[in-house]
C-alpha cells in the first residue's frame, strides 16, 4: 500500500511494518498494483474451521479463522481476474454457516461471479478421501470456470450442502454407482515399494523390479 501512495489507509502492528521496512528495494519495486494480479490462489488456515477441532473457539483457533479475512481484503484491494479459495467441508457449516455466506456475500458485493462446492480428491484419482470446500471467483469480464468432472469411482454419496428452504446444492454428481476410471487405492500409488523388513537399516532401497507407480 506504501508503493500505490496508500499507506495512510493502512493499519498493522509494528513487528509488520518492521517487517516491510526491511525489504530490499528491489522486492518492492517487484509488488503488483492493484488490476495487475490474475490469480489469488489459496487455503486460509483450517484448524479453527476443521470438524476434528475439538477447540473451534479457543483464541488461536479464533486468530486462524480470521485469515479467510485477510484473504479476502486481498482480493478486494488487487482485483484479481481470478480468485480460488479451498478449505476443509466444515467450512461451509462452521458457524451455522456464516463464515461461508459471509465470504460469498463478499466477493457478490465486489462484483465477482461466483461459483461453489465440495469436492473429493478419491473421486479425481487420489488414493484416500479427502473432501475439500472449494470458491471460484471471476472478474465480471471473465468467464467462470466450471468444475472438473470427477473421473474415477469412489464410494462417496453426492456432497450437498445444504441452502435455504430444506433445499440442497452439489456441485459434481457422485461416483459411487460408476465413472469412466476405476478407483485409485493405495496399492496403486505405493504398491511396488521395496519391501522394509523388521531390523531394515538402509537407508536406501532398490526396487526389486521396475516401478511402475
């Protein structure tokens, strides 16, 4: 904010502008003004929003869940042309759902189209669940981009999230019942390792044949 004349605008604590001052010139000269980002790209932290934290709202817990904030006045200030938000599924619920109306509602107010849902990496080729909350966001400009279509069988219904009016959304059907790939399981990712016996102290195995994982 220094560099686009803004820094009155600006409020941090001190170890942050400490932070900034040392910056080699170089690095700032290298930041992007607001318009000149494409793509914002990331998973705010997940520990305060996560179902197996049994300390949802302890302070650190609280501290985490505000990064989707700051996540979110970073697109606000650089409007990028695009911008993708993944986080674990109870984010969607977390809060009786609030934190995720709350992030839709601003990227709507920015002027972003907006697309949502759940998605399970089991179903794109990955050898476990793992079921992530995913936001796309696009310029008005733009075209917003549809899902991936999962490929591979896995034994997961839809993942709906619940809307208003006991009414539901998913974003991909399920492939529970069939896909054009079958199911990826561990065997296929890691099947071919070298065997580790009791005792084993190398610390380097050859394969006894050809890896083909």
């Amino acid at each position: 904010m220094e560099k686009c004349g803004e820094v009155d605008d600006c409020i941090s604590k001190s170890n942050a502008n400490e932070l900034a001052a040392s910056l080699e010139e170089k690095v700032k000269n290298d930041l992007p003004f607001p318009g000149q980002v494409d793509f914002i790209n990331g998973g705010p932290p997940c520990q305060g929003l996560s179902g197996m934290n049994r300390f949802n709202y302890s302070p650190w817990s609280t501290v985490q869940c505000e990064m989707i904030l700051k996540f979110l006045f970073f697109a606000d200030y650089f409007r990028p042309k695009y911008f993708l938000l993944e986080n674990v599924r109870n984010f969607v619920s977390f809060n009786k759902g609030q934190t995720f109306r709350l992030t839709l509602a601003s990227l709507l107010e920015m002027g972003y189209q907006v697309r949502f849902g759940i998605l399970e990496a089991g179903a794109y080729g990955v050898s476990q669940s793992r079921k992530r909350a995913f936001i796309w966001a696009a310029a008005p400009e733009e075209i917003l981009p549809e899902w991936p279509k999962p490929m591979h069988v896995f034994g997961v219904l839809e993942l709906k999230i619940n809307l208003s009016g006991n009414s539901h959304y998913a974003a991909v059907p399920g492939t529970a019942t069939g896909a054009p790939f079958y199911a990826i399981i561990v065997r296929d990712t890691i099947g071919d390792l070298p065997a580790v016996g009791n005792g084993a102290s190398k610390v380097n195995l050859k394969y006894e044949n050809d890896p083909v994982s």
